[in-house]
C-alpha cells in the first residue's frame, strides 16, 4: 500500500520509493512538528502526544472551535457533557 506523495517545508514523501525525507530530527518532538504540519488544516487538532521506548512528547495547541473537552484526558465531552472515556462529568 502507498500513501499519497506530499512536500512540506518539514518533509517530503516519495510512495513510489517508500521514503519519506525531514528536515526535522526524528525525535518524538520532531513528529509532533511534522504530523502537525501535515495535518494541521485537515483536522482541528488540541493535543498530540508521541512517544517511543522510554521517550515521550505531548504538545497543546490553539484550536479553532470552542469545544468542551475533558480536563482530565482532553477528549470532546458528549452533549450530556460527559467524557465518553473517563466518565468526567461537567459541572453546570
């Protein structure tokens, strides 16, 4: 299976060779960088985390909804306001 071929000022990828090339180190604080590059006007992302062996990562950003998410995990409360993976309820 291929992924599409992209270029990005952080990285570029060639499916037909399998090979994608960064500019960025391939650290867990250099795939946070990517991915959201990458994705970053596909997707309203909050909050990524990487991590590898004993390496870990977590960057926050700044989205451009107004979405209710839980302080404890930073999933997106349900309508009840209540997080649909720890059980966290909203206070009214």
């Amino acid at each position: 299976m291929k992924g599409p071929a992209f270029k990005t000022e952080l990285a570029t990828a060639y499916p037909d060779c399998r090979l994608v090339v960064t500019k960025e180190t391939s650290t867990v604080e250099g795939m946070i960088k990517i991915v959201y590059d990458l994705l970053k006007d596909k997707l309203n992302i909050a909050k990524i985390t990487f991590t590898s062996g004993v390496n870990a990562a977590s960057a926050e950003f700044v989205t451009k909804n107004d979405i209710d998410r839980c302080p404890l995990c930073g999933v997106a409360l349900n309508e009840e306001g209540v997080c649909p993976k720890c059980g966290y309820r909203k206070k009214k």
